[in-house]
C-alpha cells in the first residue's frame, strides 16, 4: 500500500511539475524563439553577409503595421531583372541562413531581397506568430519592392517568395492575402500551429498530453494577441492561385514531409511537389545540391517569365 501511494505520489509530482513547466515556459517556446546570431553560422563555416559569397547589397528597413522595424538586404541582379525574389527564413533563424542560395538566384538573374521576420535576428517586435502577424509583414515587404524597382527604372514587377519551414507557412499565408505573389516555393512546411506545436511537444519535452498544448497555446494567444487557429497554411492554399512548389526532405526529423503532401493536396493548380531523398529538415539545399537548384531556378523562371508561363 505504501508503495503505491509512494508511485501515486510521484507521478502526480511529475504531473504537477510538467504542467508548470509548459504553463511557464510553453508560451515562452511558441512566441519567442532563441534569436540566431553571426556567431552561430560562422561557426558552421556559413557565409555571414553578402559579401562573403561575392554579393553586393544594400541595405533595407520596412515598417510593420504596429510601427517596429525590420531589417534586410537586398541584393539587385546583374543587368535586367527577370524578377524580385523574397526569403523568408524559418523560426530561430535570421536572412543570413538563406545567403547561399540568394547567391543562386543571384546568378540566375534574380533580384533577392532577405529580411529577419519579427522578433528575429536584428529586427524589432516581441512575439514570433508563426505568419498570423508576419504575412502582412511580406506585403510590406511586396510594396516595398516594386516601389525600389520603379525607383531604379526597371520593368521588373514580378515577384517570387521562397520561404524555409516556418517561412514556408508565412509564404502560403502571405500569398492567400496578396495577390501580387506570382510564385511560390514553400521548402519543409507544417499544416498549422496546433499540429506542429504537438509535434514539438513531444519531441522536445516528451510529453504527449494534448491538454499541456492547449495551455500553452491559449497563454501564448493572450500574450500575443493572436488566434493560433488561424495559423493554418493548409487553410492558406485553398485560396492562393498562384503556382506553388512544394519541398521536403523526406527524412525531416522536425516537420514531417507528410505535411507537404497534405498540403500540395489541398492546393489549387499549377502546383508542383518535389521530395528530396536522404534530407532532413535544414541539409535539404546540401543533400539536392544541383538539382535542387534547378528545380527552384527553373519553377520562378517558368513563373516569373511573363513570356513562359507555367505549363
């Protein structure tokens, strides 16, 4: 009897303990993710600025709805644009994780422009919302563009959004809202907050409880003032008409690339998926090296080109 009040008493500690961790620190994990410096790609032999891969660039600040700001660079094509690329990073990291294929599409003819999402790298704001604040950040980000190419005399209206797992779902949010989106590449993206915050949970804390979810979501929707179920690139696609192709590693330990067949499912033609044998969630550029570059130059060619559309 003494030893199973004794294992009772335990696991209700442990209960007690679990749920105050998540009620502490959940809505800490969903809203303010550790900001990435130099440091930490340089110390991966990763480029740090344009001009380590032999770019130059100027940089950039648009202002977010709420007034704070955020900082990029944007780095102009050589000669005649075929178009302005968007880099939407994913969560924890910054513009310089996207330097070297900004130097692709560099060479491809691209204009790229790259910015830290909000409360990211060097740019203002509090909370990270996962695209229910920042796709309105990437319209700014739009007019932003097409008001620089007209300021430098350039016919280049086209824009392209390429956007890394949480970038990926800020892109397809962004493109259901903003119809000057012509192209989209969404590389490792979850379906919605709910279901990826699961995954999370149990990967990093080893809990299943959906309850410990559901508290740490609902503190992190008053803190922030957000609704998580609106957090929903699965929801996005249905109304983007742009093209979209979709990347995964199909060894992704972090977001399963079962999620981009969902939502290439969902989505609405021209659509395009395109799975990378052997890649996990942040090695897919290393792992399909040339022809996972192809794959992207020819996909914001073909849409970007007004004289070659998608076929």
């Amino acid at each position: 009897m003494i030893s199973l009040l004794a294992i009772f008493l335990t696991l209700a500690a442990f209960f007690c303990a679990a749920t105050a961790i998540v009620f502490v620190i959940g809505p800490v994990m969903i809203l303010n993710p550790r900001r990435r410096g130099a440091h930490f790609y340089a110390h991966r032999g990763l480029p740090v600025k344009p001009a380590d891969v032999q770019l130059e660039s100027e940089e950039f600040m648009i202002t977010a709805a709420e007034g704070f700001r955020l900082y990029g660079w944007f780095i102009a094509a050589d000669g005649a644009p075929k178009g302005t690329i968007i880099y939407l990073h994913g969560v924890g990291d910054n513009k310089m994780s996207g330097l070297l294929l900004a130097k692709v599409f560099h060479d491809h003819a691209f204009n790229v422009m790259m910015y830290d999402s909000r409360a990211h790298g060097e740019s203002e704001g509090k909370y990270c919302t996962f695209g229910y604040y920042e796709k309105y950040d990437v319209v700014k980000a739009v007019e932003w563009a097409l008001e620089h190419e007209r300021a430098r005399g350039n016919a280049a209206d086209k824009i392209g959004v390429f956007g890394t797992s949480m970038g990926a779902a800020i892109a397809l949010q962004a493109a259901g809202v903003e119809p000057r989106i012509e192209a989209v590449v969404a590389e490792g993206c979850f379906t919605n907050l709910r279901t990826i915050t699961v995954d999370y949970q149990k990967r990093l804390l080893r809990l299943p409880w959906h309850f410990l979810r559901n508290i740490a979501i609902k503190r992190a929707e008053g803190k922030a003032h957000f609704r998580h179920h609106d957090v929903s690139p699965l929801k996005a696609v249905s109304g983007v008409r742009s093209p979209i192709l979709f990347i995964h590693g199909t060894a992704d330990t972090h977001i399963k690339y079962q999620y981009s067949q969902k939502l290439y499912a969902a989505a609405n033609q021209p659509k395009e998926l395109f799975l990378v044998d052997f890649a996990n969630h942040t090695d897919v550029h290393s792992v399909g090296k040339s022809d996972y570059e192809k794959k992207i130059i020819s996909f914001f060619e073909r849409t970007l080109a007004p004289e070659s559309p998608l076929q």
